[in-house]
C-alpha cells in the first residue's frame, strides 16, 4: 500500500495518465476474479455436459451475483470514506474506518453462510431452475456459500486497498488464485471426475487464497492503514457512515441481481439449451462489466480523493475524461464480441443448438453497451462526492422497475427470449438520460 506523501498523483498528476495507471489494474484484476467462474464453466460445460454448465453458470451465477454484488456495494461505502480521509489526510479516522469494515466482513459472511446453506433449494425452485439440473445447482451453491466469507474478505480488502491509491496487490494475488482455481478444476473435474462439487470446491479453495493474501498485505503495511485483529470491531459513528454511503449501493447491486434473476427465471422457461445458452452469454457479457466496473471503481475512487481534497475542478474534468476513455474500449469491445461471438460460444459448448441460441442473445444486446457507459461512469462519480441515494433512485425506477414491468407485459403479449432480452437496452436508455440529465443538474449547482 502507498504511503501517504507529500504530493498525492491523484489530487495532483495529469487526469487521463492517472485514471489509466488505476484503471488498468483494476481491469485485470476483474478480469481473473471473473475467471473464477468461467473456469468452472468452460470446464464442465466440455468435459461434463451443457446441464453442467447451466447448473454452474444458470440459476447458480444468478444467485452468487444478487448476493456478492449486495456486499461489493457495501464495500463501496467504506471505499468512499477511506478515500475521503486519505484525501484529507485524516489518518486515524482512515485507519478506524478499516477496522470498521474487517468486522463487517467478518459478520456478513457468517450470516450469509447460514442463510446461503439453508435457503439455497428454495431459491433454486423460485428461479423455474429445470429439473435436471437442480441437483447438482444445489451442490455448487451450498459449496460457495460455505465459503462465502473469503469472498466478502477479499472484496473488502481489495476496496480498501484501491481507495488509497493501490489498484496493483489485488490484481497480483488475483493472477495467482486464479491459476490455484484452472489446477484444482483440472484436477477435481477431469482427474478425480468430481463433476460440479469439484469445480465448487477448487473455486472456494482459490477464493480463500486471496483473502488470505489480502489480509496479510495489510497487517504488513507501514502505511496510515494497518490492520490489527486485535482492533477488529464496529465503531458505531463510522459503522452509519459507511452503511450510509454502502447500503444504497448495496441495495441498488440487489434490485440489478433481482430483475436478472426475474430474466434467468423467464429464460429457464424455454428450456436447458436456453439456460446453458444464456449461462455463456453471462460470461461473454461479464467481458463488458469488467471493464464497465472498472472504470466505474476508477473514478469512484479518483473522484472521492479530489472531493475530499476540495478539488472540484479535477472532479469534473476526471468525470469527463472517463467518460470519453469508457466510450472509446466500449465501443471497440462491441465489435470484438459481435465478430468473434461463434467462436467465443464453442469455447463453453459444442452443441450447435446451445450456440445458435447464445449468439442471437449478443446480437440483441451488446450493440447497446456504449449507452451504458453513462449510467457507470456518472453514478461513479457521483458516488464518490458522497451522494448515492438519488443515483439508487434513479436505477430503481430507470433500470428495475421498468425491467420487471417489461417483463410482466412481454410475458403475457409476446413470450419469446427476443422480447424478453430486449429490456436490457430499453431501460438502459431511459436510465441513461436520467442520469445525463441529474449530473448536469449538478454539475451547475457545484460550478454556482
């Protein structure tokens, strides 16, 4: 980890150099935690069955993103405020917020472990999970909520980590625990023919490397932020201001993870080849969110620093500057996605079925990934100044409630996959102008 200096690159060097050195790690790093899953799902998806690939990536992935995205949302509230107090260099308050937040951690993943194991069948059937792939979707599941508490550790400690500056230690301890998770599915899946368990049991292995690399990174550290688990405890004043600035992030993750399970469910209604399609879409599509979320933690995070700086005039122009940055990879992204999209699906499957359904699914959506760029960079920025409950706002009712009343009419007038995946860029239009116009609105009100 950094240490605090006299001249933060942040608050202080160029804006397009500094945005690129946080959002390149970043990136990568994304990029092998997502490997996590693919893994498993371009392992059992050859070598066990395209039921084995919906069981991994269907109903399953659904499930891990309603809740891992609820805790990186809450994760993204004592990012903010560590940001904050590294910018003003308030290092005590910095160092109690990172305490704060090990034993939030600590208590959420045992909560959700308990939740996880019992509710895990009961969830599955609310989904419309088919039948034949039910079983093994409970397995692989209950394997991860076992171990679900290294993941909320190492989301945690990776947050904290990039708010002050150090995007790199994520993505190094990544790049080894994701080549810990390819040996042990090579082996569990394909030498011992573990089937799903082996694949869920070499994730939770992988997952629990990580946390415990992050954690000893910042016992280590010299830095403002040290960690002692001796002084692992709530703070209430700084507890309410991290749920203030993480719960309406966490809950805005959940609404997103809801209306995707309300499209896995209406999906699993046409069948297992739709299922185990869309389950290679996901990881296709993840392709996007990696670099999507890493611009968006990027400029979380610059933004925060400069804010807490009082530096307003960095503020707007980094929030611009990752705007244009964003558009540009987006839009190369698509081409990529769209051209290669035959080739990409036969690395999940070789059914042709399977892979005709999974690249008419791109077709529809990718071409509109630029649009949502605006809805990231924007709702980023906006973060960071500390002001999340109008961004939650406007997800709800732009992307959720427009998504599940979508889906209600779609359902009873036109039931097809077309009609259904369609509401992914309709409700990321009217969100988009939503938030172009409230961050203009804002941007006036900070310029007066």
């Amino acid at each position: 980890m950094q240490a605090q200096t006299k001249e933060n690159p942040i608050t202080h060097g160029v804006i397009w150099k500094q945005l690129l050195l946080f959002f390149f790690p970043i990136l990568i790093g994304t990029f092998f935690q997502q490997l996590y899953n693919t893994i498993d799902s371009v392992i059992v998806g050859q070598f066990v069955g395209k039921e084995a690939l919906a069981s991994v990536g269907g109903s399953s992935a659904q499930i891990v993103a309603l809740v891992v995205g609820f805790f990186t949302g809450l994760s993204s509230g004592a990012a903010v405020t560590i940001a904050q107090f590294f910018g003003a260099r308030d290092d005590k308050s910095a160092n109690q917020g990172l305490h704060n937040a090990c034993a939030l951690a600590l208590a959420a993943g045992a909560l959700l472990t308990v939740i996880g194991i019992a509710l895990t069948p009961a969830m599955l059937r609310l989904m419309n999970t088919p039948e034949d792939i039910i079983g093994d979707s409970v397995i692989y599941l209950r394997i991860y909520f076992a171990g679900i508490v290294f993941v909320l550790i190492y989301n945690m400690g990776s947050a904290i980590l990039r708010a002050t500056g150090d995007s790199k230690r994520p993505l190094y301890y990544l790049i080894v625990c994701c080549g810990i998770n390819i040996v042990l599915d090579i082996l569990f899946v394909l030498g011992f023919r573990m089937g799903v368990t082996g694949a869920a049991v070499a994730t939770l292995i992988a997952q629990a490397v990580s946390a415990l690399l992050v954690i000893l990174k910042l016992m280590r550290s010299r830095g403002i932020l040290s960690l002692s688990p001796g002084q692992i405890r709530f703070h209430t004043p700084m507890l309410r201001s991290q749920l203030r600035l993480g719960l309406p992030t966490g809950f805005e993750s959940i609404l997103f993870a809801i209306t995707n399970i309300a499209i896995q469910s209406a999906v699993n209604t046409f069948g297992t080849d739709a299922s185990a399609a869309w389950s290679a879409f996901g990881k296709l599509d993840a392709i996007f969110w990696m670099v999507s979320t890493a611009f968006g933690i990027s400029i979380t995070t610059f933004v925060g620093q400069n804010y807490g700086a009082g530096k307003m005039d960095r503020v707007r122009k980094s929030t611009r500057v990752c705007l244009l940055m964003d558009l540009v990879v987006s839009t190369l992204l698509v081409v990529f996605l769209i051209i290669a999209r035959v080739f990409l699906f036969r690395l999940f499957t070789p059914d042709a079925e399977v892979i005709r359904i999974g690249c008419d699914m791109l077709l529809l959506i990718t071409p509109w990934y630029v649009i949502y760029v605006f809805i990231e960079v924007l709702a980023g920025s906006l973060r960071g100044m500390g002001n999340v409950i109008v961004p939650v706002v406007i997800t709800l009712a732009g992307v959720c409630i427009m998504r599940i009343i979508w889906l209600a009419v779609v359902m009873k007038v036109s039931p097809t996959l077309s009609a259904i995946i369609f509401s992914y860029p309709v409700t990321w239009i009217l969100t988009a102008l939503a938030f172009i116009l409230y961050y203009i609105s804002k941007e006036r009100q900070y310029s007066g």
